[in-house]
C-alpha cells in the first residue's frame, strides 16, 4: 500500500488499538506497520518517531471519541442518569472487548498516560490536554446536579474530581483483573460518592 490518505489513518488507528491491547513499550513499528498494513517507508512519510504517531493516534480517538461523550452528557436526561446512561454504556463495551479479545482494556488515555509519564513528554501533555477535556463533561454534570439539588455536596468541582478518579480507577481495575464486573456498580458507587438524593 502506497502513501494515501488511507495508509495514515490505517497507521493511527493500529498504534492505538496495539498500545490499547499491549503497551506503548511492547508495540516497536515493525508491528504496527504490519497491522496496519502499510509499508514502513509511509510510516516514516507521515511520522518521525513512534512517540509522534503515538500522540497522533491518541488525539485520532479522542476526536472519534467525543461526539459520543457529547451525545450522553448534553442529553435533555437529569444530570444523574446521563451518568448512569454513560456508566452503563462502558460497562457493556469493556464487556465485549473482553469477548472478542479475551481481555478488558480500560481507558486508553489513562493507559498511556501511566506508561508515557516519564517517557515520553509529548504523548503526555497530549495526554493531560485529553484527560482534562474528559474530566469536563463529569465537571459540567455534576455542577448542573448540585445546582437542582440531586446531590449533596459542597464542593462540585472536588466531587467531580473525585467522581473521575473513581470511574478512572474502577476501569484501571477491571483491566487489572480483566473482570468487566468490576464496572457494574459505577453507578451505585458514584451516587454515594455525590451523597445522591434519589435512587439509581
């Protein structure tokens, strides 16, 4: 395959399903250009090290990514079961990638983010621009929460804070232990985080 626009795209997202399933440090570019399918001459067309396409390919997924988050989070739902729309929403994917693949993935940017922490200082501020964008859509709803008096907190910002941490953490978990059960009670667990008023 030759230097298209397909072979770029190609490359993006086999670096970040690889990194995803296996690590930034186990996946050299021989591998990646071979899931890809793309020559390693067009590789090196588009990109001038790994740790570029890596950052390259993280910014791809978010971008895919988002819209999705958008749909969820500005829903007309309360705030609370947009939450529980999203929780439920990523329990049931780590549920399938662990059927199709054997193996739960948790959240790609948190991943590589752990990994490339003092490795490689542009995949990380890459990564921190990602995960701060991220953590605003549970900013946003927790603040819209506490303004309607769903929940009980002082502080939104902290408990959206600690809301994230808490979801961040329970996938980090569920990979660990390749258990997607470990996702059931996001919600649960996320109500009485936010001292909840009402149900899930």
């Amino acid at each position: 395959m030759g230097r298209s626009s397909h072979a770029k795209q190609k490359l993006l997202e086999a670096t970040l399903e690889l990194i995803w399933t296996k690590s930034y440090c186990a996946v050299g570019v021989d591998a990646i250009c071979a899931r890809a399918e793309v020559k390693k001459g067009s590789f090196y067309h588009y990109f001038t090290s790994k740790a570029e396409l890596a950052a390259a390919a993280v910014e791809n997924h978010w971008q895919r990514y988002r819209p999705k988050l958008e749909a969820i989070f500005n829903s007309p739902q309360p705030p609370l079961a947009r939450l529980d729309a999203y929780f439920t929403q990523v329990h049931q994917y780590q549920w399938q990638r662990q059927q199709q693949g054997g193996h739960v993935c948790g959240c790609p940017y948190m991943d590589l983010g752990a990994e490339a922490a003092t490795l490689e200082p542009a995949i990380l501020q890459r990564v921190q621009a990602i995960l701060q964008e991220y953590y605003g859509f549970f900013a946003a709803t927790v603040q819209e929460a506490q303004k309607r008096g769903d929940i009980r907190v002082a502080d939104a910002e902290a408990a959206a804070r600690w809301l994230f941490a808490y979801f961040e953490g329970m996938l980090t978990q569920a990979r660990i232990y390749n258990n997607p059960d470990c996702l059931q009670d996001l919600s649960r667990g996320a109500r009485q985080l936010l001292g909840a008023t009402t149900a899930a």
